[in-house]
C-alpha cells in the first residue's frame, strides 16, 4: 500500500494555497473504519480541536483525513483520530 500517513510534509508539498509568509503543512491519514457522516463527524471534531489545525477534509470513499495547518503534530494527530474512537493506519 503507498505512503499515506507516513510522509506528510510532502504529500502535496506544490500546495497552490498561497497566503504569503505562512507556512501550511498537509497531513493525510487513513481511516479505513471510517464509514458515515457520524465518523467523519467525531473525527473532525477531535483534530479541530488540535493546536495550529486549519481545515480537516474527510473523504469517507477514500477513507482519507487531510488535515491543514500550521505546526502539525503527527503524534498529537494520531491521538486526536484515536481519541475519537478510530485508528490511523
Ligand atoms: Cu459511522
């Protein structure tokens, strides 16, 4: 299976959003149990409430979750998709 989640920093790093002297990061995890607007809910919340987190995009087809921010913590990420009951392949 590719990369997802393991490199996040350069996943997309030709990022066309250009807010000038911000530096925003891209993590992406998979979340394969992920399976309706509930799960993707309870994920959203949780990594919203993350320091420096700047948009959460979940795509339940894909069972992706791409986080935007600035500062981002893998770690921190990780328990926050946990915390909400699922788990980070
Ligand atoms: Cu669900």
């Amino acid at each position: 299976m590719p990369r997802l989640g393991s490199d996040p920093n350069n996943f997309w790093s030709n990022t066309p959003i250009g807010y000038t002297g911000r530096v925003s990061e891209t993590a992406v995890y998979s979340v394969p149990a992920m399976h309706c607007g509930h799960c993707e809910r309870a994920v959203r919340e949780e990594i919203s409430l993350l320091a420096g987190v700047e948009s959460v995009e979940v795509d339940l087809e894909t069972k992706l979750v791409t986080i935007t921010g600035e500062s981002l913590d893998d770690a921190a990420l990780r328990a926050a998709i946990e915390e909400a009951g699922y788990e980070a392949a």
